[in-house]
C-alpha cells in the first residue's frame, strides 16, 4: 500500500505533464491478436419433457376396471404392450353389432353395414388386433384391452382394479423421454448473440459426454418479473439419461470467425466506456484508449474498434494504472 500512495503521490505532483500515464515499477503488457475461434457463452435450465412425445390414454367410452396391467406409476412401458383390461356396455354391444354384421353380409350383400359397424369400433378406440379377433374367432370378449401408444414412463396413473370410469377420463399418461426439451432463461446481451449460434452443447451430472443439438426455439414473450426470454432446445436423449425437471449447463457455440481479442485483464470499465493502457514511444509511459468490445467468453474480449493487430496494452496492474490516470484527469 506504501508503494501505491508513492506512486499516487508523484503523479500528483506532475499533473502539468502531457496525457499519459506513468509507471515508476515493471508492467506486464500484451499485444492485441487475430484469433480463429467460436464466439459462445454459457447458459442454465432444466429438462422438460417434448410435448410432442406427452400421450394421454382417455377412452371416449365409459366402463369399468377389470385387470390392471401397469399397476405402478414411473413404470416403464413399451409401444403396443397392455395396460389394462376394461368391460365397457357400450364397446361390448358395438363389438356384437360387428359380428352380426358380418354374419349377416355373409348370407347376403352388405359390405356397406359391415364397414359401418367396423369403423364405430374403429372411432370408440379398439384396437384393429382386437376387431379383427372378433371375425377370426366368432366371439365377442366383454373384455377391451388398452394398450401403450408409444414407448415411454408412466407419469399418470388414476386406476386401479375395479375402478370406474367415464368416457374422455384420464387413465394414464405416457411420456416417451427419448427426445426431450432443455428451457433456458435467455438475457437481451445473450439473445443478440442467438443469431451467430450453429450448436449447443448440453451437460449434466447424468451425462458421461455432451450432447449437441442444432434444433432451437426463442418463446415469443418475455417473463414481466425477470424480464427473461426463454430458449427451447430439443435434443435426443439416449439410453434416459436425462431426466425431466433436471438442472442443465447450456453451452452455446458460435460460428467459427476471425476475431481481434485481448485478455479481459487488460481492459477496464468507468462510466460506461472501456479503456485499455497503450504503450507510448516513451519507456514507461502509457495513455488511456477508449475501446469498443464484446465479451468473447469468460477470460477475454472481442475489439470492435480503437486498437489493431500488434498494438501493446498494458495486461495487468491496471487499478494502478487507473488510479493514476484518474490523479491526471486523463479521462
């Protein structure tokens, strides 16, 4: 601290001298480069399930619960396998009418009552397995059996055996995680940055690797209280391993592009502005530059204007250097 209040003290003293900076001690000082690199940035969410993958068993008849198949909630279902066994009057007399239907269209032409009689089956949601069971075996079973639409874990449940139900209740619900969605909140110096964006990459506790996705969407609204966008991204999901409402690190990458970069130590902030300290022709003098960046990541900054490729900037020490420059109302 002595050494700082010297320093402070000489500069004080000096302020007839020309607009530059002095340093009495050793500096580090580093060039401005051209890089090749992606701009990106670093984002946070949670895993969603895809909306497109959300199946929700609701018969349009009504009934009652005679075997229940999948009896546990967040089990495991695959497409096509049995969830549960229901008696339904309305189903039962359809699955008649079918049989005398074709009974009858065996005897004499009536191919248009047979169609009709299939596709009333058809429209309350039977299976075309269990239809075409009713014509192989002649017999009408009082039993509808219900079956998983799709792959996916049961997140709904509100059955058991012998419960009752009306037609349009939800029995099940099915969500197939082998897509899913990744929410972001998204600020506006990030969102400026969407455009230049080609992937993302997506990390969890749950994930021995990153996965990458291109598939984007920007919501359009704003949340009022954070005034926060939010981002969607869709993304595979292989072997389950994300896992809905899970914490998510979003990494986003940029087109690869030549930029003109200087570490983020050398460049300070007052009042809005950003200033770097140029070397000058004389040893150990240096003068404040007024700089126009954008950040490139965590440790270093894009320069838009005011330096150019091999210019020489002081790389550290600069709350030194800026408490100087401010003694000499440099800026």
């Amino acid at each position: 601290m002595k050494k700082i209040s010297l320093i402070l003290l000489i500069a004080a003293l000096t302020l007839w001298a020309k607009p530059t900076a002095t340093q009495l001690f050793s500096v580090q000082t580093v060039k401005a480069k051209q890089i090749s690199t992606a701009q990106s940035f670093t984002s946070y969410g949670n895993v969603k399930a895809n909306e497109a993958n959300i199946y929700e068993i609701a018969p349009r008849f009504g009934g009652f619960v005679e075997k229940v198949y999948v009896k546990n909630i967040y089990s495991y279902v695959k497409k096509r396998e049995a969830l549960v066994a229901v008696y339904s009057p309305e189903v039962y007399k359809a699955k008649e009418d079918y049989l005398n239907s074709y009974r009858y269209a065996q005897r004499k032409s009536a191919t248009g009552m047979l169609q009709s009689a299939k596709t009333k089956l058809q429209l309350l949601g039977v299976s075309n397995k269990e239809i075409e069971n009713v014509i192989k075996t002649k017999k009408v079973s009082k039993l509808t059996t219900i079956y998983a639409p799709s792959n996916g874990y049961i997140f709904t449940k509100n059955i058991v055996d012998g419960s009752a139900f009306k037609a349009g209740a939800l029995l099940y619900k099915i969500i197939d995680t082998s897509s899913v969605w990744v929410e972001a909140k998204m600020f506006d110096n990030q969102v400026a940055k969407l455009k230049g964006v080609q992937s993302f990459e997506i990390n969890t506790k749950t994930t021995d690797t990153p996965l990458q996705t291109t598939k984007k969407l920007l919501y359009p609204s704003v949340d009022p209280k954070g005034a926060a966008y939010t981002l969607r991204l869709e993304l595979q999901n292989p072997k389950n391993k994300l896992v809905v409402g899970q914490y998510a690190t979003i990494k986003a990458k940029g087109k690869k592009q030549t930029y003109l970069v200087l570490p983020k130590t050398a460049v300070i902030r007052k009042d809005g502005k950003f200033y770097v300290f140029a070397t000058t022709e004389y040893k150990g003098e240096y003068e404040p530059l007024e700089v126009i960046v954008q950040s490139l990541d965590a440790n270093r900054y894009i320069i838009t204007q005011g330096l150019s490729e091999g210019d020489e900037v002081v790389n550290n020490a600069l709350f030194m250097m800026d408490s100087d420059a401010q003694i000499n109302g440099l800026y």
